[in-house]
C-alpha cells in the first residue's frame, strides 16, 4: 500500500514542480502573444523545459539533492498558492475532462512502470551516471564510470534526482519523469487540431499515445527525452511567422528547447544543430542577423564542450571515423549499395515499428496531393526530415559494427525524432477539416 | 444540461475502460498490492537465473554487503546488477566473490572451473549455482 502511496505522490509532486515558474497569462504577455495563445498546458511543458536547465547548472554545482528538491518544492508550494486564482480562472469543462484523463494515462504508465521495472540493456549504462549525483558524488566522477563516461549526464541527474526525492528511494520512482514529460508533450498536441471538437481531439491523442508508447525505451533509455523536447519545440515552432514579422523571444525560446537535447544524447546535438540551423535559413531576416543566431548556436555548442570538457573532464563521441575507411567503402560499389540498401530497409522497419512515422510521410504526402502549396513551416520541416534521414545514412554508413548497429539503434534513433514530424499529419488534419 | 453531463459521464466511463485495458491498470495495482518491491525485482530479474537479483539481495542483506567490494562472475555473461545493489565491483581479487549461474557439466564443482582464482575462495553460501565466496 505504501508503495501505491509513493506512486502517486510522486504524480503530485510532478504537478506542484512543474507548475513553477511559468503561468500562461504572464507567458503570454513575455512572449508578446495574444492572450489565450498558450495555455496551461504549454506553461507546464515549458517548466519542464526550465527544470532540464535547472538540471543542467545544478548538476555542475554538486549541490545536495536533497536541499535542491526542498527548496524547489517549497518554491513551487508558495507558487502554487499564490497563482491558484489565476489557476482555478483557467478551468473550463473540457479542461477538467482533459485533465482527468491525462492523470488516468498517466498513472496507468507509472503503475505499469513499477510493476515491470526491469531495467533494460542502456538503462544500466544510463543508471552509472545517475549513481554519481544519487551518492552525492562529485560530478568528475562521471569521467570514471564503466560505461559510456562521454555521454551526456543531464537524463541520469534527473533520474537520480527524483528517485532520490522519492518517498521510498526506489529506483524506478526516479524514472517517472519521462513518461510524465512525455505525456505532456502528447497533450500539447491538442493545441495544434484546430476546429475539432474537444472529445475527438481527445480520441485522437489517445491514438497517438496508442502508436508512441513503447515501455521497451521507458526502463532507463533516454529516447523519450528527446522525443518530448521536440514536440515541445514543434509546438512553439507553430507560432513562428516565417513571412514577415519575427518573434525573437520565441526563436530563442525554441533554440533553447533544442540546446536541451545535446545535454540528453550525443545524436541531441546533431539535432540541435539540423533543426536550429534550418530554423534561422527560414527566417524572415538579414543575412547579419542571420549570421548573430548562427553565431549564438555555435556559441551554446562551444560552451557545451568547455563545461563538458574542464567540469568532467571528459568530452567526446562514441566512435572515431577514419576517413580512410569510408571512402574505401564508398568507393567498393559492392560495398557501397549494399550498406545503402541495409539501412534503407531498415528504416522501413522502423517506420512500421513506429507508426506515426508512416502517418506524417503519408499526412506530407496528401498535403503535396491536394496541390496546396506547403507553406514556410511546412517546408522548414521538409528540409528538416531530409537532413535528418541523410545523418542517419552517413552515421550508420560509418558505423564499424554496421549490422549490430542497425539492429539495435536506428529504430531508436527514428522514434526519436518521429514526434517532431507528426506536424504534417495535424496540418493535414486541420485541412481536410 | 443534463443530456450534456451524461454524455460526458459516459464519455468519461469509456475512456477510463479503454486507459484501464490499455495498460491494464488493475491487474497492475493489485499485483502492487500483492507482492512488494522485492517479490517483483526478484520475478524481473530472477532469483539464481537470469541476473540474479534475488540472490544479491538475499547476501547482501545476509552478509551486510552493503557498499563493500567485491568481484563478481556472471558465468553466462549476462548484465550484473551491482549499480542497483549498491555494491562496489572490482575486477581485482577481492574479500569476497559472487559467482553467479555456474555452468557446470556432471559432477563437475565450482573449484573444477576455468577460474583459477576460485581455489583462493571458499563458499559462505550457496543457492543452487550462485556462490558467494570469500578469501581464505
């Protein structure tokens, strides 16, 4: 019974947390967008988006846990009580039955979680990590764990993070957070249907929950950090004007969102650099400006590595390329079109492994059909989805244990990123409406 | 009004059915109920089968291991769980020694094995092929 009572304070204290700092009036009005622009919904991701950060610095300070989270949640109680006027003005029915059945879904993920809390084959790579921060090592001790000391720390030190702020200390109470995190980036969703009414929006997301959740990659694997950030900086791409007039506060915003996924995984910062690029060609500027974003992104980048580099001491990537081996690889036909071919069919694989991939390339597809002419955004992910397949046929092409590789991570790698593009299919939603 | 509430009821009831077969929920809460955190890190993990975790926790606690080194053999080349045991693994040889699903043939014993460093051991406690040994 006490473990059914840890679970569900473990819910609450997501709720509470996270309803800190950001209100959606006070977003709002920051963002200089028109009231009821973003909803609570948006400003509960968008705390999510400030604790990762919060991750980020803390986990550098070395600074107990334990004081962290009292402090945080004390932070967050006081918040609470002093914005539920504002809080209670925002209920509507529909939210109250939305809000109902998120609690129910996800509740039922985290009962499911603890009753198989198998760690899976990453997760007790990922778990070293959050030893370090759980023992309240130093964070240098990071550069000495077994396996994979190069990897990014930050999923590890918010899993150590809460499973050490959790009634009971276990384990898999720490690794709530994902689903709690991804839940919510499946909600923001129902603010990208237009003109639909609340209960289909509803089915919908629950569909869409049906094809995306995958308890294989929520026992300890970083997939889903990922794949919530960038449905989070989908939605804030959504309220981008790529014609004319440019929002700086949300272009920062949303670079920030896709600086998180380089403190998640190394392939993060391939992302980060794809998407965040693609997003300043896109817009609507001059080539000075331009250059100014292009010049914080690299800037973000250089700081990663300082931090990584003199904090851990530790920076690097899981595999060096010899240029040698890939331009023999290249250059053997035989070679070359077989290796092209494995990973091609692979990705087709993954795409009936993850569905939603097939519904947005079919969603792009029946936008290309009824002859609209894709918009700004629609081509920004267009461009996106091309440089982002192409990394993964350059990346696995130089991979050494090649075959191994595609079995066991492109699949991983494609659900990533699946989230992101499911854009195509609400635009196609919201046009056959 | 009231047409308007129990369609929603209604509509509340249905999507509560499906979340509930979805991720079978109260099979979920009642196995909770019914085995505790142990019980269900065991059936994950095994006793002496698989990882073993079953006979982690039982030495552990046995022996107070907690935080203390020791070398560990997993003779089937399977993960070892010593980052959720919180025990120190090292490769050198040790106080103590976990050997862990021993593969042996007839009436082979563990001192028979491959491992040459077995014979500095002797056996404290034993659960069907895992071994907690310690230095003689």
């Amino acid at each position: 019974m006490i473990e059914l009572l840890a679970i569900i304070l473990q819910l609450v204290i997501f709720l509470v947390v996270f309803s800190f700092p950001f209100q959606p009036k006070s977003l709002n009005r920051f963002l200089n967008l028109k009231n009821n622009t973003l909803t609570y919904l948006d400003a509960h991701a968008l705390n999510i988006v400030f604790f990762v950060y919060l991750a980020i610095i803390f986990s550098f300070i070395n600074l107990d846990l334990k004081v962290l989270f009292k402090s945080h949640i004390i932070l967050s109680i006081i918040f609470f009580i002093v914005n539920f006027k504002e809080l209670k003005s925002n209920i509507s029915k529909p939210g109250i039955l939305n809000f109902f059945i998120f609690l129910l879904i996800i509740i039922s993920i985290f009962f499911s979680i603890s009753l198989n809390l198998k760690l899976n084959w990453d997760g007790h790579h990922w778990i070293e990590k959050a030893l370090v921060f759980f023992n309240g090592l130093n964070i240098q001790e990071i550069s000495n764990v077994k396996t994979h000391p190069h990897y990014p720390h930050v999923g590890s030190y918010i899993w150590a993070y809460f499973w050490k702020n959790s009634l009971l200390e276990l384990e898999y109470l720490g690794r709530f957070f994902q689903p709690y995190f991804y839940i919510i980036s499946i909600f923001l969703f129902l603010n990208l249907l237009k003109n639909q009414s609340n209960n289909f929006r509803l089915l919908f997301i629950f569909f869409i929950i049906l094809i995306t959740f995958e308890p294989y990659l929520l026992a300890g694997y970083q997939e889903y950090l990922i794949f919530s950030s960038l449905i989070v900086a989908a939605r804030f791409i959504n309220l981008i004007n790529f014609k004319d007039y440019t929002n700086y506060k949300i272009i920062f915003l949303i670079f920030l969102i896709f600086y998180t996924l380089c403190w998640f995984k190394d392939e993060g910062t391939v992302y980060y650099i794809i998407f965040s690029s693609f997003l300043i060609i896109f817009l609507n500027e001059s080539i000075q400006k331009k250059l100014l974003f292009i010049s914080s992104i690299v800037l973000l980048l250089v700081l990663q590595y300082l931090l990584q580099k003199y904090l851990i001491g530790i920076y690097d990537f899981p595999q060096k390329i010899t240029f040698t081996e890939v331009y023999n690889d290249v250059v053997n036909i035989k070679i070359f079109i077989t290796k092209i071919y494995k990973i091609t069919l692979h990705i087709l694989i993954s795409f009936i492994k993850y569905p939603l991939w097939l519904l947005s390339i079919f969603s792009l597809i029946g936008l290309m059909l009824m002859k609209i002419n894709l918009n700004k955004t629609s081509q920004y992910y267009v461009c996106c989805l091309i440089l982002n397949i192409c990394f993964i046929f350059v990346i696995f092409f130089t991979f050494r244990s090649f075959d191994f590789m595609l079995k066991v991570s492109l699949d991983r790698l494609l659900f990533q990123t699946s989230g992101f593009y499911a854009v195509f299919l609400f635009m196609f939603l919201n046009k056959i409406r | 009004m009231k047409l308007y509430n129990l369609k929603n009821i209604s509509l509340i009831i249905l999507f509560t059915f499906i979340i509930f077969k979805f991720f079978n929920t109260p099979y979920n809460i009642y196995s909770i109920l019914l085995s505790n955190y142990e019980k269900r890190m065991t059936k994950a993990y095994g006793f002496c089968e698989n990882e073993s975790w079953g006979f982690y926790n039982l030495v552990i606690k046995k022996f107070d291991l907690k935080n203390k080194e020791i070398k560990i053999i997993h003779d089937e080349d399977n993960i070892t769980l010593e980052s959720l045991t919180n025990l120190k693994r090292s490769d050198r040889n040790v106080k103590y020694l976990m050997v862990l699903n021993y593969q042996s043939k007839n009436d082979e014993n563990i001192y028979d094995s491959d491992y040459d460093f077995i014979k500095k051991y002797k056996t404290i406690h034993r659960s069907n092929n895992c071994y907690l040994m310690v230095r003689k």
